[in-house]
C-alpha cells in the first residue's frame, strides 16, 4: 500500500504591505506637521540667552564670562543629551520623551525667577532646560524622518530643521520688546508657557510609527513595529564607539562642532550684545537676528531639496566657505544703526544658518543606517560642544579685550577648516578613513 506524504502544515501568509489610501494625504505628513509645531514651540528657549546677557549683567553684576558659562552648560547638555534621547525614543516612544522633555523645559526655565546667585542660573538655565531641550534636539527631527519617510527625507529634515528658525522669527521680536520695556522675567514666563503648552499637541496628536497606524512610511513598504530596543544607554555608547572606528565620523562631528561654534555659540548668543557695543538698540539687533530666522526657512528648506539631488560633502564644503567668509566681514558691518551692507549679510547668512544640517544627517545616514539617528546625535554632540566654547570663551574675549572682533576673525577662519574637512568625507562603498 503506497503511503501519501502528509500535507505540510499550513503557514501564515507573510503580511501584505499595508495599503496607502490613493487621494488622501499620507499620515506621516501630519506627524511631520505636529513636530513642526512642538520644533517651533520649544525654540522659544533657544531665543533667549542673548537677550539675557545685558540684563543679568546689570541686575546682579555677573560678568559676561559667568553668564557665558551657564549658556555653554546649556548648550553642552542640549548636544550630550541627544544621542541617548535618539535611544530613548526607540526604547519608549518619541511621544513619551518629548513630553518630558517640553516640562522639564517649562519647570527650569520658570525656576529662573527665583534666583539670586550665578550658580542657580548654571543649574537651572545650564542643566535642566539643557537637559530637556537636548531631548528636543534635532535628533527628534531625524527620528520622525527616518521612522516615517522613505522618500523625500532630504526635503522633510529641512523643513523640520526650520522649524527652529520658524520659532526665532516667532519669539526674538516678542521676547526682546519685553526684555527691553519689562524686564527679563516675563520674557522667562513666556518661554516656559510656550513649552507647556506644546505638551497636549505632542501627546494627542504626535505617533510613534507608521505600523502604530497600520500604515507604510511615506514612499516605503510596511514594516511591523519593531521591538523596544531595551539598554538605551549600553547601546548608545556602543554606538559611538563602533562609529568612532570610523573616519567619516571624526570629520562630521569635527564640521558640526565648527558648525555649533559659527552659529548658536557665537552668533545667536553674542550677536546682540556685540550690536550694542557698537550703539545698536537691543531689540534692533534681536530683529535682525529674527531676519535671519525668515531666511534661515528657506535656506534649509532648499538645503533638503538640493541634498535630495547633489552630493551632500560637497553641499557642506559651499555651506562651510561661505559662511566664514561672510564672518570675516561682519565686524567692518557693526554700527549704531542697521544699513544695507548689514541687511546683505543678515540675509546671506540667514541663508546658510542650518543648511548644514540636512546634508549633515544624510551622510551620517549613508554610512550608518539603522543606527544614524544615535550617530548623529552624537555628531550633534559636538555642534553643542563647539558652540558652548565659544558661547564662554567669546564672553570672555569680550570682558578681556573689550570688542568681540578676534572672535569673529577666528570663527571665519574655522569656517575654511570645516570646508576641507567636509571634502575629505569619502563616499560610502569607497575605503573610509582608519582613525
């Protein structure tokens, strides 16, 4: 008698790729719109410590270099914060860690108003709104990028880059007309209520992943949601140090801390009192750094748009060179009144404020994959780094030689060194660098 082979047990078919509905307009751009809002919420904090320079100053005799230092722990923690608040977001949810993030925000900077000595403003200014906002950091960009888009991810990383600068050319006016006829307290009230009350739009409306909705990522096929990755601290650590094996790593994250220093350390914290030396009212100088904010959206905006279609390294080396150099003119610019040479910079460099950041994360995409948002994090690391340096040693040279110049000069300069420095990247597939 002829035996039959039994049929073989029946496998659960693989699950399609969720459907797209056709004419509607994909969720992923609703969750880039809410992270939009919160980005620009939050920048609220990021508007503010040039304008309290001259206040403090004044109101409690702290040196420049003291209110420096607090800026720079600030910055510091903003950019050491990121890397692990990537991994916390795939261990917990972006929704949960930015909701944190937005109170702890709102709690030190309110927590302001009550202090009498330096060290309170290292703590709460320094520390807990750097804390907070390093979970806000453009980590969070990367994040929803990387998790809801497929396509078109150059084009979304500018736009939700220039929701920073969107948030300066909301706050910088508001923020600086109350420092200058109320004082430096509302303006700290303002900023944390701007913060607290992004918390219910994070919460509601912001998702984690597109399978949370039963839904692909924009221009991609569907994926289940993957696992909590537990041990975010282990593995963010771990991926540092696979990363730093690696030369394209050291040149990132030595342009980026080029970057931090040129920018948030120099220009966005000392551009207003070195405006003032020179006879500049203060909310004059807060409005062309707010100038810079309008221009900044539309330089990341098409920052995105060309990294979608130009080699990013080279991108980054245009950014870098142009950038110094507009610095090496900016102390010949600086007079009592705003002129047209004055408002050609502003205009120049508002063009080029963040354009370094979407062809940035691209790279760090390209040779890192899965774990990219973490490396850039940690590249985002040393933008704050660099910017907290500067945001100290430029308080510094101002209490030392009375004039910001030689700090200017020196940036310029570092400018042309991140220029090479971006050249020198190798494009993946090709021998990267042993360091």
């Amino acid at each position: 008698m002829t035996q039959t082979a039994p049929n073989p047990a029946p496998t659960a078919p693989a699950p399609a790729p969720a459907p797209t509905p056709t004419g509607r307009i994909h969720r992923a751009w609703f969750v880039a719109a809410v992270a939009f809002v919160t980005i620009i919420g939050a920048a609220a904090f990021a508007s503010l410590p040039g304008l309290l320079i001259e206040p403090l100053h004044e109101e409690f005799d702290w040196s420049r270099g003291t209110i420096g230092l607090a800026v720079s722990v600030n910055l510091a923690l903003y950019g050491l914060t990121a890397p692990f608040a990537a991994a916390l977001m795939d261990r917990f949810g972006i929704r949960k860690v930015v909701a944190l993030a937005l109170l702890v925000i709102s709690g030190g900077t309110v927590a302001t108003l009550w202090m009498t000595e330096s060290w309170q403003l290292v703590l709460f200014w320094g520390v807990l709104v750097g804390l907070g906002s390093g979970s806000m950091a453009l980590a969070f960009a990367a994040t929803v990028t990387n998790r809801w888009f497929t396509a078109r991810r150059g084009l979304v990383t500018g736009i939700l880059t220039a929701a920073g600068a969107s948030g300066q050319l909301i706050f910088l006016p508001l923020l600086s007309w109350l420092v200058e006829h109320h004082g430096w307290r509302p303006a700290a009230v303002t900023v944390s209520l701007a913060a607290l009350a992004v918390v219910p739009f994070v919460w509601l409306l912001l998702r984690d992943h597109p399978a949370d909705m039963g839904l692909a990522p924009y221009g991609g096929t569907y994926a289940e949601r993957p696992a909590p990755v537990t041990g975010a601290a282990r593995r963010t650590v771990a991926v540092l140090f696979k990363a730093a094996r690696t030369g394209p790593f050291w040149l990132l994250a030595g342009t980026f801390a080029i970057c931090g220093a040129s920018t948030n350390g120099l220009v966005k914290t000392h551009f207003v009192p070195a405006a003032h030396d020179h006879g500049m009212p203060v909310t004059a100088a807060a409005g062309l750094l707010a100038v810079i904010g309008v221009f900044d959206v539309i330089g990341t905006i098409a920052s995105g748009w060309f990294t979608d279609r130009f080699e990013a390294r080279r991108l980054l080396a245009v950014y870098y060179a142009l950038r110094g150099i507009s610095l090496l003119f900016l102390p010949m610019l600086l007079a009592p009144s705003v002129h047209p040479p004055m408002v050609f910079f502003i205009v120049f460099y508002g063009l080029n404020w963040v354009a370094t950041v979407p062809p940035t994360i691209a790279l760090c995409r390209e040779h890192y994959g899965e774990d990219s948002a973490i490396v850039f994090g940690w590249v985002l690391a040393s933008h704050q780094v660099g910017a907290a340096a500067v945001a100290f040693l430029g308080g510094l040279a101002r209490d030392a030689f009375g004039s910001y110049d030689l700090v200017w000069y020196a940036s310029g300069a570092l400018c042309a060194m991140a220029a090479l420095m971006a050249m020198v990247i190798r494009r993946r597939g090709n021998d990267q660098l042993a360091v």
